[in-house]
C-alpha cells in the first residue's frame, strides 16, 4: 500500500483502516527521517535534527501566534539564502556574494562572475568598477593578495573610496610600499 490522505473514508471497511493506517504513519516517518534522527521512544526529546530543509519562500509579514521568529529561505539573484523575521524586520544569516574576480599584478582579469572590471592605475593601485552601480555603498569587500611565484613576503591589501560604482584597491610590502601583485577581490551585499 502507499499513503492515501482519504483513509478511513465511509465507504471503505474499518478492517482497512489499521492497515493503511499503519503503512501512512510509516511513510511519515520515513519522510520526517530525512531531517531528524528518531529516538524512537517514549522520552520526550525525540532524537535530534539531522539537517534542516528549507524551500525558498517569500519574506513572512508576521509570526504565527506563540512564535519568535521564522527561520527561512530566500531565492536572492538565483541563490538560496538564509534569512531570519523577528515579527517586523528581516535579517540575511548568510552574505550575499554579489561579484568576485581574480585579478593579475597588471590589473587584468584572469576569471570573475561577471558584473565588474578591474584596472591598475599605478604600481600596487587598482580601480574596481561595477558595470551597473549600486543601489548603496553598504557592501563588503574583501581583497586577498595572491603568491604567484617565489615571493613569500608578506604584503597588505586594503579598499578604500567605496562608491556605488567601484573603490579603489592599494596593495603594500611589509615596508610599506606599494607593489603590483595579484589578488582576488569578493564583493557582498544586497545592495
């Protein structure tokens, strides 16, 4: 038998109905299973949550009654992100990467995600432009200096000058001076 919503209805015979009954609470269970991990006792903390499965859905408007707030999940630009709603506002749990690019010591790009273009403008200062601009300035940037050969120095990366159509990126020796190297630079934000 496979699970049926109609057991018992009032033509069917109360001899099927423990049966069906039966094999729809074990389908239910075999469901639940895929997320939690059953104890099956009668104790009250019955196993735990073996993973949580969420399905994008439109942001909540308010909170079922006797509830905090709502876990859940967002389609934001084709990716799934976590979201949290206290009952009046959202919050994102997990960053919106936006645009990422590795980017050559001349300020070429070797591979990106699309939406940004990379410039030197003079040894160890780089121009970051976003093809469209921003709705903000509320974005995090990230720049991570690249060893591409034998140097095992340690140099800094910073951003600065953040617009809603770019920033600015300086990259410097332990000296400190300015020196053209490879980075990858990631960019975060709903903005």
């Amino acid at each position: 038998m496979t699970y049926s919503t109609t057991v018992p209805n009032a033509s069917q015979s109360p001899g099927l109905f423990p049966s069906q009954a039966n094999t729809n609470f074990l389908r239910i269970k075999d469901i639940v299973n895929n997320d939690h991990n059953w104890t099956d006792t009668t104790s009250a903390s019955q196993g735990v949550h073996r993973q949580v499965t969420l399905i994008d859905r439109t942001p909540p408007v308010s909170l079922p009654a006797g509830t905090n707030g709502i876990l859940f999940s967002e389609d934001v630009s084709g990716a799934s992100q976590l979201r949290y709603y206290n009952g009046s506002s959202t919050y994102p749990l997990t960053p919106v990467v936006k645009y990422w690019a590795s980017v050559s010591s001349i300020g070429t790009i070797f591979q990106q995600s699309g939406g940004l273009t990379a410039s030197q403008t003079g040894t160890g200062s780089y121009t970051i432009t976003f093809t469209s601009p921003q709705s903000n300035t509320n974005y995090g940037v990230n720049v991570s200096v690249r060893n591409l050969g034998t140097d095992n120095n340690i140099h800094v990366a910073n951003y600065q000058s953040l617009t809603v159509n770019g920033f600015n990126i300086r990259i410097r020796n332990q000296t400190p001076i300015l020196v053209s190297r490879a980075f990858t630079v990631t960019v975060y934000g709903d903005g």
